[in-house]
C-alpha cells in the first residue's frame, strides 16, 4: 500500500506546487489532461458529504483534482463506502486477491449497497497503467455497475514528501514513506465523503469474512440503540484495517491527517481522532472481520506475518437459540456469552468427563458450518471434547433444554473445532449442538465464540 519514494524533489518545484494548489488550478493541470485523455478528472464531479459542516460551508478547502482511472462515477449515496489505497511492492501482490474477497464474500443485495474506492497513489505510470488492466479484466462487471471505483492523484498535488520531521528517529525513507501514506488517505476520505452513509478503512492486502457487509450493518444498528456517541467502530485489531466511520466525520479526518502528515504514523493518528471527537476508548467489536493476508510489507518488501487471532472463518450469523451449561460457571461469564456476538466468553472452573455446553435452537435448522474456539493466551483450553448435533428438543423437569438423540461431529483438537459442509453429512434439521467433555481437566476453561452458519 505504499511506495518507496524518491529523494531527489527539487525545493524550488515544491515551492512552485504549492503556490499552484494554493491559487486552485495548478498550471500542469490542462496539459497533463491532454497527455492523459483516456483519463476523466474529476474535480467537480465528486460528491460531496450533505452532513458535513465543512463542506457545505466551504471552510477548509482542498483543492484537488481526481483522475478517475476505471469505473462509472458515483451518482448516488449508498450505505458504505470501502476505501483502500494500493502502491508497487518490492515483494508479493495481494491486490486483486483483496477485491475477489471483498466481492466474492457478499450477496447481490450487499454488492448493491456498497462502492469500493480504490486509490492507486504511486508516481509510477506504467505501474498503474498495468494495474488497471489488470482490474479491468478482472472486475468488468463491478466497474461498469458503479461498485468499484479505481482513482489517482497526480504527484503534483502532494506537500513535500522528503527533509521531514524525524520525531521518533525513523530512518529518513520510512519517514516519507509513512508520511505519504498520510496523504494518500487524506486524498482517500476526502473523495469517498460524500459516496455513502457510512466508511470502512482497508488496506490492499486483507481477506474479508463472508457477508461482512451485513455484519457491519447489524453491529452499527446495536451501536446506535444504545445512544452513545461513536466516531470509530474497529472491525480488526490491525493497523489500518477494517475501521468503520460515518461519512460526515471524514473531512475532519481528512484534514488531521493532512496538517499532521510528517508527525506520526496515520494509526497512531487515529487514535487521537476518536478521542477528539469525543469518543473516550476504542471500540473493539469481535470477532474480527478481516484478517491480513499479506507476506511482505510494502515497506522495503520487509517480511510481515501479522495476523488477526479473532477473526473469525465463519461471520456471526447464528440463528435464535437458548444455550445450557452443567458446568460451574465463573461470574457472570454465562454460557450465552460465547453464542452472542460481541467481546463476551463463557468461563467455566476444571470441568470432568461428561459435562457438557448444549445450544438449543429456537427452530430446527440446516447447520452448514461450524466454529469453536476456545483458550485465552494459549490457557484454559477445553482439552479433550467431542461435537455433536442433536435432534428433537425436549424440556427436563428443572427446566433445563436438550435433545432426545446426538450424532457425533468429531473431536476437537488444541482447543478448536472447524467444520464446513455439515449439510452434507447431516442434511436434516438439527435441534441442538452440543460439546460434550470427554476428560477430565484441572485448568478452567473459556470458550471464547461458537459460530454457526445455516
């Protein structure tokens, strides 16, 4: 997602640029659209954000100009807006595997509420020049349906990238490097601000879960409920990587990382963001819809083996269901914890042979997949436990819900269970499922998620 920069920019030339963005139509600007005339510029053509009090006063102003690379011009407002910025790497690219991620995990219905917005900021024309055939061929259908928008902004519209601030004593090449970065998302929210309703950061080499857009949907409408302010929801614990915010928050977004290019990484940035707009903590919302894929950094081509523990292989889609434990419960770390969506586990003292955790669903359904996850830092595993689907609720005297008959899954291993495909194995509907401990344990136990799609 960046570049590796030049050194050699002349302080005249900036001098020049700088004169020209601030007198609006930079002198280049008609001849470099002749040299370029496949290219469309796009600076009236962009949205602008209807509830933002900068931009429908005119306060603040950034005067740039957009060269729309590929796709249709957004005409109307849709529900999110997904940015990413993406330059030449030394090492590995993770492009177009992230775009068939973000299209091939959702629905029709997603596609249409949604517009990616692809920022191609490297200076490098033949680069991009293949790039972009590369995603025509790829996503013809996406472009021409207003669902992926691939743009660039010419260099000559950037502040100056090299002889910067080194506060933190960073090599003078990973200060422009994460100070460009800066600037390429400035340019990235400030186009997408007006696009839609809502906007969620990615970087380039990211895998997104399956109808991660309907998620996103469903936790916003819980945040919203409960009336408190909120100007990030985090959809991954990783830099840059799936946070989400109304649009009309951009332009303030925009300009703070654009006055505070040279000063910090865009991350560390952020994390003044939301408390500048008054939002006191992180909100962290799990599991984790987008895990990092990518081997190499775009810095330098550095090995990078990030990877998100909480992202989840299956979204939170589990159907209505009640869930009962006979094991000794810790607090208030209930069963229900690890069946709900959100940051909550169940918690359980040394369970022995013959406990169990049973999920009774308010209707019989289709499992299709399914996940258990348990263990918090490597600790209280559930160490030796079998899987199981059950049919035919029934109600005990006490209360308590179960099934009258379980088929076996299979065992769980370190701690996880994985199962895709169920419906191929047991096609009827299931009442229950059930884990079933089948060892004694002296460590307690967490069960941090049990997901089910249907």
């Amino acid at each position: 997602m960046r570049c590796h920069l030049k050194q050699t920019v002349a302080v005249g030339v900036l001098f020049l640029v700088a004169l020209a963005i601030l007198n609006k139509v930079p002198s280049s600007r008609l001849d470099l659209a002749n040299a370029l005339p496949d290219l469309t510029w796009l600076s009236t053509m962009r949205l602008s954000s209807k509830d933002s009090w900068i931009e429908q006063g005119g306060y603040l102003p950034f005067n740039i100009s957009y060269q729309l690379l590929a796709g249709v011009p957004a005409s109307r407002h849709r529900f999110l807006a997904i940015g990413l910025a993406s330059v030449k790497r030394m090492k590995g690219s993770y492009l177009l595997d992230t775009l068939h991620s973000i299209f091939n995990h959702s629905s029709q219905e997603e596609r249409s509420a949604m517009v990616v917005v692809l920022l191609l900021p490297d200076f490098d024309f033949l680069w991009r020049d293949g790039t972009v055939r590369g995603i025509r061929a790829a996503f013809t259908s996406e472009l021409e349906q207003g669902q992926l928008l691939v743009i660039h902004v010419p260099q000559q519209y950037y502040p100056p990238l090299t002889g910067l601030k080194r506060n933190y004593n960073d090599p003078p090449d990973r200060v422009s490097f994460r100070s460009k970065q800066n600037i390429d998302y400035s340019f990235l929210l400030h186009y997408s601000a007006g696009l839609s309703q809502y906007y969620l950061q990615l970087e380039d080499d990211v895998a997104a879960a399956r109808n991660f857009l309907s998620s996103i949907g469903i936790r916003v409408q819980q945040q919203n409920a409960k009336g408190l302010k909120w100007a990030t929801l985090e959809f991954s614990a990783l830099g840059y990587i799936g946070k989400l915010y109304r649009s009309a928050d951009l332009p303030q977004l925009a300009r703070l990382l654009f006055v505070f290019y040279q000063e910090m990484p865009c991350d560390w940035l952020l994390t003044h963001f939301h408390r500048l707009m008054t939002q006191s903590e992180p909100i962290r919302l799990k599991p984790s819809l987008f895990q990092h894929m990518g081997m190499f950094s775009s810095f330098n081509g550095n090995y990078n083996k990030l990877k998100d523990k909480d992202f989840d292989e299956l979204p939170y889609s589990n159907p209505s269901a009640e869930v009962f434990t006979d094991m000794s419960v810790y607090v208030n770390h209930v069963p229900s914890e690890a069946w709900n969506p959100g940051t909550g586990f169940f918690w359980g003292r040394s369970p022995i042979k013959g406990n169990y955790l049973t999920v009774v669903f308010k209707d019989p359904v289709v499992v299709k997949g399914i996940l258990v996850e348990t263990g918090s830092s490597g600790k209280d595993l559930l160490q030796s436990a079998v899987v199981e689907l059950g049919r035919e609720s029934v109600t005990t005297e006490n209360g308590v819900k179960s099934c009258k008959t379980f088929h076996l899954l299979g065992s769980m291993e370190k701690g996880r269970f994985v199962m895709k495909d169920v419906e191929k194995q047991h096609s009827s509907a299931s009442s229950c499922l059930r884990i079933q401990v089948t060892a004694d344990q002296n460590d307690w136990v967490v069960i941090q998620r049990i997901r089910v799609t249907t």
